[in-house]
C-alpha cells in the first residue's frame, strides 16, 4: 500500500510526458491513466479516480482486429 503512492506518480509522470511531447502513443497513455485510477481507487479516493478515467476515455486510441473481435468492442479499454 505504501508503494502505490510511487507507482501512481511514476504512472502519471510518464503520461504527462507523452501529453508534453505529444506522442501518439494513445493506447499507452490511457493504460497509464486507467492503472493511476486503480491506484486511486484502492486508496477509496474515487474523484481522483473517477478524473483519470475520464482522462483515458478522452484519448483515442485504435484497437487491433485481434483485440476488437476478443472483446466486439471497438475501444475494448473503455
């Protein structure tokens, strides 16, 4: 529990630093985001939470056939 706390800032540091050089790695930006929410949440701190997963839901990614026919979903990580 008190690792969290490092892992979440490493997670965010890395998906401000893709934001600031403006990657195009999208689908590693919403993993990033979607693992701080979980962070977030474990600690019970769901507003927190509840933003980094309006963050991740924001960004578009593309899924591949593969991952889309798994899950019929087009955005499988939403």
């Amino acid at each position: 529990p008190n690792l969290r706390k490092h892992v979440k800032r490493a997670f965010n540091s890395a998906a401000r630093a893709l934001e600031v050089i403006d990657s195009p790695k999208h689908r590693l930006r919403v993993q990033l985001h979607l693992e701080a929410a979980k962070c977030d949440a474990a600690e019970d701190s769901l507003i927190k939470a509840a933003q980094e997963v309006t963050k991740a839901k924001s960004l578009d990614y593309v899924a591949t056939a593969a991952e889309q026919a798994q899950f019929r979903r087009a955005r499988p990580l939403d």
